[in-house]
C-alpha cells in the first residue's frame, strides 16, 4: 500500500501504517477540523456507520480552528473516550 502524504515535505518521511485491529468496536471519536462542510460529511459518516456497526459508540469533537493543531486537553479528552479517530477533511 502506498501511503500520500498531502503536505510540502522536501524531505519525505518514511512511515509506516499502525496496527490494524480486525474488527471496530469500542468508541469513535469523529473529529470536525472546523473546515467547511466538515460536519455535513461526519453526520453522513456516522450515520452509515451506526448502520452497519450498531454496537459502537460515535462521539462527535470539533477543533476551534482548521488552521491550528488540536488544543492539549482536546486531544487528552479524544483519547480518553475513545478507541479510534476519523478526522474530518472538507470543504
């Protein structure tokens, strides 16, 4: 599999896909970076996924600014509650 990376790196960085788990269960954290339309694709999302993985729980975060990593206690908050993340990329 071949990994793109959209950013301007002048020097890629090798990485290397994390552990993949066979099966989703536990919580979801779906993250809205606060782009446009963001929360329109994550309601989609999550409603398709609620039907076909009922037995998981969907908890929905948004960052306070597109242009900005996460806050700390965002990202500790993300990590407590949940098992997984999907951040959210439109416009």
């Amino acid at each position: 599999m071949e990994i793109i990376d959209p950013t301007d790196e002048r020097v890629p960085v090798r990485r290397t896909l994390a552990a993949r788990t066979p099966q989703l269960h536990g919580a979801v954290a779906l993250l809205d970076i606060s782009k446009p339309r963001g929360d329109v694709f994550l309601d989609r999302l999550a409603e398709l996924l609620s039907e076909r993985l009922p037995e998981v729980k969907f908890n929905r975060y948004r960052k306070p600014t597109f242009t900005k990593p996460a806050p700390e206690e965002l990202r500790r908050t993300i990590a407590a509650e949940n098992d997984f993340v999907i951040e959210a990329l439109a416009d």
